[in-house]
C-alpha cells in the first residue's frame, strides 16, 4: 500500500475511534509529544497503560467476589484506574469508571457488577482498536521513511 | 541562559524516566524567564506525561515518584517556579507533602492533582496549602495560563 494512501488510512482510523467515542482530545495532545527521538510515543503510554491496569481489573474482579463488598476499596481500585485511563483519553473507559463510582457511592453491588462487566468490555476493545491502529501507523511511518530520497 | 531543551529518550520499549538526551525538540511555548516545575504522581504512566506535557511548554521540570522525595528535594535547596502534585501518594499524602513544604517558606505556586475532584478532597488539599486544583490529565488550556501567570510575575 502506498504512503499516502497509509497516511489516508491511519487518518481516518483516528477519526473512526473519537467519532465512536473510544478516545478524546487528550489523545491528540499526547501524539503531540511525539518527535523524532520518540516517534512511538502514544504506543508507549498505551502499552504501559494496558500493563499497569491489568492488575487493577484483576483485583477490582476479585474485590467485587468478596462477601460484604467494601465499597471504599472499589472506590480507591476504580479511581485508580480512571486516573490512569485519563492519560491518553480513554473515554469509554473513563465514563464507565464514573459510573461505577456512582454505584459505589450509592453501595448497589449489582449496580457495580454490571457497569465493572462494561467497563471490561471496553477496556478489552479498545485494546484491540488501538493494537489496530497502532499498526497502520507503524506501517505508515515505514513507508514514509522507505520513501524519503537517501 | 536559555533553559535547557531536553527530551524523553523512550530506547527499545517502555517509558523512560528520562535520561537527558538532548534534542531538536519544537518547544511550545517560550516565556521571559527560565521556569522550573517538579511534578509529584506515584503513576509512572500520569508522571511521564505530567513531564513531558511541562517540558513540551518550555518548563525544566522534574519528576519523583512520592510526597518524600518531592520533600526532601525542596529540603535540600531546590527550587521550582510551580509543583504539580497528586492528593493520593504512598505513606506521604499529597496535603501532608504540600504542608511540609510550606512549612518550609516555599511560597511557589502549588497546583493539586487528582483523577476525580470530590469536595472533601478539594478542602483537604486547599487547607494544606496548594494554590489551584485540577482534574488529570494537564491540559494546556488550563496549565499554560498558570505558567504565563507565574513567569510574568517573576
């Protein structure tokens, strides 16, 4: 595929992932940080995202396990995780983790379980939707690199 | 003497805590005054990119990982124009970080840092002595007048 038509697309996959509301602005302003002595930039604070939330998932599953549910702790685990998810406009992710909140504020354990399904759902796809675009745009600095004149 | 332009060196995979490589770097903003900022986050993710999003502006800024390394830091003679500083840290909290460091004189600007703002949070920090309080992550919009703010009272 040529360059252009590469840059065409990872443009338009962009577009596809806010216009779905997977991510916002702050996704922009993070690519912004990209340069030439890190060109990966936005992958990296994903891939680091993905690595340090993992955890946080499996202990706010086995949290929500637990028999009373502590409230207070799936509030400290769910704000963690927006904390980190407000890193690169992970907006669906976001919303969802607010919404948990509300059901923690509110002591609804089924309220939590339910939106906790949700949110890992989301999480999971736009995992996938970024790994997707992570790679045309990969693809797409090669070619440009590939097409430069030596 | 311009402030010095440094960039993140990311190597082969994985954030970098920075190591100073010097770079061509396009600089956002420029300002009268060579601006410092130490950046407090326990996240190395929202630490990152609390850096870079200050250093993309023109502010020389550090970042450490807890209220007692951004304490000891001030302690020992260094100075910053602004502090940016997480309210949730390990052992040290953010309020118990910014009290020790008024206690100390500092009179820089201290702007608070959460994920989501509560009220009860919101008091805490303030009655600890910051100066503003923002939802993560920065946003130019609200983190570059506060700089202009500071620079031109300098």
């Amino acid at each position: 595929m040529d360059r252009n038509r590469l840059a065409r697309q990872v443009a338009l996959q962009k577009q596809s992932l806010f216009d779905q509301g997977y991510i916002d602005q702050q996704f922009i302003q993070v690519e912004e940080l990209q340069d030439v002595s890190s060109p990966n930039f936005v992958e990296e604070i994903v891939t680091s995202y993905y690595q340090d939330t993992s955890r946080l998932i499996v202990n706010i599953e086995q949290a929500l396990e637990r028999r009373p549910l502590d409230f207070d702790q799936l509030d400290r685990y769910i704000y963690q995780l927006n904390g980190r998810s407000t890193s690169f406009g992970a907006r669906k992710v976001i919303a969802e983790g607010a919404l948990f909140r509300e059901y923690c504020e509110a002591e609804n354990a089924e309220g939590c379980k339910t939106t906790f399904q949700q949110l890992k759902t989301e999480y999971a796809t736009l995992k996938r939707k970024l790994e997707a675009y992570f790679q045309l745009a990969r693809q797409a600095r090669l070619a440009e690199t590939a097409s430069r004149p030596m | 003497m311009a402030p010095t332009i440094e960039s993140v060196y990311l190597g082969n995979g994985g954030l970098s805590e920075g190591n100073n490589k010097r770079s061509n770097r396009f600089v956002k903003a420029t300002w009268k005054n060579n601006l410092t900022a130490l950046v407090v986050d326990n996240v190395e993710l929202c630490r990152v990119l609390e850096r870079e999003n200050l250093r993309a502006y023109g502010v020389e800024t550090v970042a450490v990982e807890t209220g007692e390394a951004a304490v000891e830091l001030v302690a020992s003679g260094s100075t910053f124009n602004l502090i940016f500083i997480d309210i949730y840290l390990p052992t040290m909290s953010g309020p118990e970080a910014v009290r020790q460091i008024r206690a100390m004189g500092v009179r820089s600007k201290i702007i608070g840092l959460t994920a989501i703002i509560t009220e009860k949070d919101e008091q805490d920090f303030f009655a600890a002595g910051i100066d503003e309080f923002y939802e993560k992550p920065l946003d130019p919009d609200w983190f570059v007048p506060i700089i202009r703010e500071v620079d031109n009272q300098i």
